[in-house]
C-alpha cells in the first residue's frame, strides 16, 4: 500500500506501508501528538492500494480540493473512501 502525504513538512511525499493503514503517522512522535492523519483510502479489487495522510492543522475541505488535485484514485485506479473521524 502506498501512503501519499499532504501538507506538513514532507508535503507530496509518499512511501510503501505494509499491512493495514494506521490511523496516525508515525504512530509515536514522543511529543504525544501524531504529525499525519489518515483521511482517505483508495481501493482497488477489495485492496487498500493507497492512503492519504494529512497534517494535523489542516481542514478537510483543504485536504479534499489537494487529494481532487492530485488525482490519486485516477492515478491508483482507486475509488477514494473518506475515513470517518
């Protein structure tokens, strides 16, 4: 699975995550406050095939209008499911 990040200070960056996607990432930062929050998954044949991970302070709207931008269900040939919080 793909994770793909917005905002924050590694912005359009992505990397292979195995298994399931968590919630935060990274899952401890030692501050006691996780820097990314998944948003969407994108799947594909009952498959995560991506994950959007977005900075804390920014708001959905902003978060949506990015990943509409970034066509990442196009690119994953994905339908995008939003993630409740």
């Amino acid at each position: 699975m793909r994770a793909l990040f917005i905002g924050g200070t590694i912005d359009n960056s992505e990397m292979d995550i195995d298994g399931a996607p968590p919630v935060h990432y990274p899952a401890s930062t030692g501050a006691g406050r996780p820097r990314y929050r998944l948003h969407q998954l994108g799947k594909r044949d009952g498959e995560v095939a991506y994950a959007v991970y977005a900075a804390p302070e920014m708001d959905n709207e902003e978060v949506q209008r990015v990943v509409e931008e970034r066509d990442y269900a196009r690119r994953f040939l994905a339908t995008p499911v939003m993630v409740e919080r």
